[in-house]
C-alpha cells in the first residue's frame, strides 16, 4: 500500500515558521510529509487544483492530507497528528471549538515577527534537509 502525500504550505516571511518546519522535519511519521511555501508556484497550483480559497493576508499555515485541507490552527494540529508520539497527542486540541483555536492561532501570528527577534530564529532551513521534501 502506498501512502499518500501530504503538503504542509507555510507562508515563510518569519523564523517561528522555519523553526515550525524544522520540527515537523524531525518528528514526522513519514517521508511522504513535503513542504512549500504558500507563495510558490506549487502552492498555488495544488490549491487551485484543490479549489481552495484562502486570503494570503489572513492564512500563514495549510496543511492538504489527500484531498483534505485544513487551515490555520486546525492546519498545525492535523500536522502534528501525523507526527510521532507523544506529538500526535495533539489530537486532543482538536476538540477545542475551531473558532476558539484559531482565536489564539490569531494572536500568536500577530506576534510571530516579534517573537522570532526576541528567540532569534532565522528563516531559513539548514543546510542538511532533505531537498526532496521542500517543493
């Protein structure tokens, strides 16, 4: 049985989203989890193909697992779902109402800027990652 691809699309203008990609890197289940920016022509392509509207402005995380496609705070949870234990115990936020989530999922992003300086995370990946995955 082969297992399906699944895109985590990131908007990459700040640290906190490389560090996010880096950790999803090193906890994922699988080698089938591919990465791209939400700018990219692959992006754009996959979510039209999809029929996804989504606004740039307003969405920093899209996680597409098959034909499903998740957004904002239920993006990132999905995506950790599908990592190793105990990081799929994220599960359990999903009963958390969406509107609630992407709430805190909202402040944080207004905030990601602000923290990358104070933490001094840059955005960009390391040298070593494995290139195949990024599209």
């Amino acid at each position: 049985m082969t297992q399906m691809k699944s895109y985590f699309l990131y908007d990459g203008d700040c640290g906190v989203c490389t560090w996010g990609i880096r950790f999803l890197l090193r906890f994922s289940k699988s080698d089938d989890l591919c990465f791209s920016s939400l700018n990219s022509e692959f992006a754009h392509k996959l979510l039209n193909d999809l029929a996804v509207v989504y606004n740039q402005e307003d969405e920093g995380a899209i996680y597409v697992r098959g034909e499903a496609v998740y957004h904002k705070s239920t993006a990132i949870l999905q995506a950790l779902t599908d990592c190793r234990w105990p990081i799929s115990m994220a599960i359990i936020f999903l009963h958390l109402p969406e509107g609630f989530r992407n709430g805190f999922y909202r402040a944080f992003a207004k905030r990601r800027l602000k923290l990358s300086k104070q933490f001094n995370l840059k955005c960009e990946l390391p040298k070593n990652v494995d290139s195949k995955r990024f599209l």
